[in-house]
C-alpha cells in the first residue's frame, strides 16, 4: 500500500527530503512501518527516538496504518 510521509525537524535532514511516498506492507503498524522507514532511509536511524502521527492524529507503536495515510515523523523537540 502506499502513503505519504512528511519529515519535520531533524528528521528532514537525516531523510533528505520534507516528504516521500512510500510503499509498505499491508497490515502495517506503526511499529512494523518505523522498521521500513530505517530501511528506506538509512539516516534515519540516528533518530532513537520520534512521535508518529497518522493524519494528523499522534499514533501508538500498534496503530494500524491504512493505504493512502499521511504519516508525520516528528522528533523531540528542545529548546530553551
């Protein structure tokens, strides 16, 4: 199936790009699809730790993903 990912923050640096399609596994989780995205973009491994929101709505590591969703990657954000 395919959906779309938008990269905010670092995550756009280590992926190379603010959005991508992407084709994944059907019955995807957001746990399964966290493993495609390492694979995908390799950088992005670099990133321990990031939030995922699935059509704009933040997702748990067993949310399903359907085809066609608009996935965000959001890393932690710092400031001070």
């Amino acid at each position: 199936m395919t959906v779309s990912v938008l990269f905010f923050g670092v995550s756009s640096d280590l992926s190379g790009s603010s959005s991508a399609t992407m084709e994944i596994q059907e019955a995807s989780t957001v746990s399964s699809f966290k493993s495609e995205l390492n694979l995908a973009f390799p950088n992005m491994k670099n990133l321990s730790d990031f939030a995922v929101a699935i059509n704009e709505t933040y997702s748990s590591e067993n949310d399903s993903i359907n085809d066609g969703d608009v996935i965000a990657i959001l890393p932690p954000v710092s400031g001070g």
